[in-house]
C-alpha cells in the first residue's frame, strides 16, 4: 500500500493536538464574564464590606467554575513514556516518540508525537479521544480507529481499555467516572443552594449546604480512587512502561473540596462562637446600622417636664420651638 501526501490512503490525517477541550474553555469564559460584571459593580458598594464583598464572589465563582469544569477535563489521570516502538501494523520501521495517556472521567485521550514530529516521510503528532460514558460505544470507537489505520502504539493503549480486554479496566473506569461525575453534579447544585441561602441571609444553613458541597466533591475523589487503584495490566513499548499517576483535575478537585470544608466549618463556627463578626463579614451590621440612624433621624418628638422643649424635626429643618405650660 502506497503513501499518498504523506499519510495512508485509507486514513485522511491525523488528528492534531489540542491543549485542552473547548466545553471548559467556554465554561471559564462565562464565569470570567461574571466576575467582570461584579467587577465593575464594586466601586457602588460603601464601606468596609467591599473587601468582603469582593471575596465572597470571587470563592463563589472560583467553587462554581472547577465544579463544571472539572466534569469536562481530560487530565485526572495522566502518563508519558518515550519509547522506540513500531508506527504501523505489518511495518518494520520503528519511530522515537513520547507517547501519552490522559484519563478523565468519561473516556480516555491518547496522544503520540514524534521527536521528531517528521519521521519515515509523515507527520507524527496524533491525538486520538475513545469514550466510555454511558451514551457512548466504547467498542465502536476503537474498531473505528483500526479501520482508519491509527499508528499501533495508540491503538495498543486504547485495546487495554477496551470490553474485549482481559485487563478489564474498561468497567471499572466507566462506572466509576459515572458516579463521580454524578457526585460532582450534586455538588454544583448544592453550590446553588448555598449562594441562594447567603444572598437571603440564612448563614447557618448556608454553612451547611457548603459543608455538603464539600463532602460531595471529596466523595467523586473516592470514587475515582477505586479505579486508579484496582490492579492494571502493563503498558510496554519494549523496555520502556507506560505508568500515569494523578492529574491535574485530580489535585485541583481535592483543593476546591478541602476550600469548601474549611469555608462550612469557619461560617458554622462563628455562627456559634462570634455571631456578631460573621454578620459584619456578610454585611449584615452595616446595613441594620444605616437603618437605625435613618430611623433615629425622624424620630416622633416625646413629651418634656420642662418649661422649655425642643421638639424633633428633620435635620435639615431644625429650628428650637418655645412652648409654654398651661
């Protein structure tokens, strides 16, 4: 079989590298947008509680947007190898290139480039996405990638994670990402009822709701825990070993969950031991404040003893008024 513009005829190119998913990447422009908005909203709130004010938007969004992004990455697990490995079926030529795997909770991404990326007349920079969500046919996708023709070592790390497999690493990471996807969507709706509760005040049972939010994503940590660690079948590319550890979106899941944790904790404890901070935190005695004195202003006047009594007007109305005892 000939080459035709550097590629097999039966394959049309391969599928480039790209750094990241386009879904977070609008889901991080929307939550930018937001803050921008409040951004520019800020110079109208008075006082001491634009500090806090500022604080709590910036933690609410930053919760709201790793808890939708997170759903969507690639990288909770990840490894690299370079390796000397055979590029396609039935050849004998034999390309250096680092190969890739990045595991997320509803498939898993394999990447292979060359080094360097122009070897035995082609282009070495692929990229290839296998799905094992629910709706999707994992088996499908594979067998599609071998009518395509895709270079051997991405499909020798997809073939691990495939039905057919005895590794049997396809049903452990399929249910498992399911129910931690499904743990993380509770977590954003909880995050919801937290806000709503802050914004009404109800800042006791917002704690809870935050506390709750937090159990949430530190339990989608645990269950994707059970698949990385359930025995796996090696990757080799002769002497080389193909191993991945956590990722990104791994580590940036537990921080946003152990936030949330002290967040719950510090509002419930102050609740409890120094209600009168936490209300200055939210802004709350500034406001009964401001009340009070615009109350005080236009107080009715009171009866006095004295031969002379000043009665109570508005400020910008004062005048002393004599009255006489009958």
């Amino acid at each position: 079989m000939t080459l035709w513009n550097g590629s097999l005829p039966f394959y049309p190119g391969a599928n480039l590298c790209f750094p990241f998913d386009t879904t977070w990447a609008v889901i991080i422009s929307v939550f930018l947008s937001l803050l921008a908005t409040f951004i520019i909203i800020l110079p109208g709130i008075r006082g001491r509680g634009r500090l806090f004010w500022f604080l709590r938007v910036v933690m609410g969004l930053f919760v709201g947007a790793v808890i939708l992004t997170i759903q969507f990455t690639r990288d909770w697990e990840t490894g690299w190898v370079t390796a000397n490995t055979s590029y396609k079926s039935f050849s004998r030529a034999l390309v250096n290139a680092d190969i890739g795997m990045h595991i997320g909770l509803a498939g898993v991404n394999v990447t292979l480039v060359g080094n360097p990326v122009n070897q035995v007349n082609e282009t070495i920079n692929y990229n290839e996405y296998f799905a094992w969500s629910f709706d999707a046919d994992y088996d499908h996708s594979y067998g599609e990638g071998l009518e395509k023709g895709l270079p051997s070592p991405i499909l020798y790390v997809a073939e691990k994670f495939s039905t057919q497999s005895p590794c049997s690493m396809h049903r452990q990471y399929r249910i498992s990402g399911h129910y931690a996807s499904l743990t993380l969507w509770m977590a954003f709706c909880t995050w919801l009822i937290s806000i709503l509760l802050f914004s009404m005040p109800i800042l006791l049972y917002g704690g809870y709701m935050v506390l709750l939010t937090a159990a949430l994503i530190l339990f989608s940590l645990l269950f994707f825990f059970t698949a990385r660690n359930t025995p796996k079948c090696p990757i080799q590319f002769g002497p080389a070993s193909l191993k991945t550890d956590y990722g990104g979106s791994f580590w940036l899941t537990l921080a946003t969950g152990l936030l949330c944790l002290l967040l719950g904790l510090g509002v419930i404890t102050l609740n409890s031991m120094q209600p009168e901070k936490l209300k200055l935190i939210f802004n709350l005695d500034e406001r009964k404040g401001e009340e009070e004195v615009w109350d005080k202003t236009y107080l009715p006047t009171q009866p006095s003893s004295s031969t002379q009594d000043v009665l109570m007007v508005p400020l910008d109305e004062l005048h002393e008024v004599t009255s006489t005892q009958l």
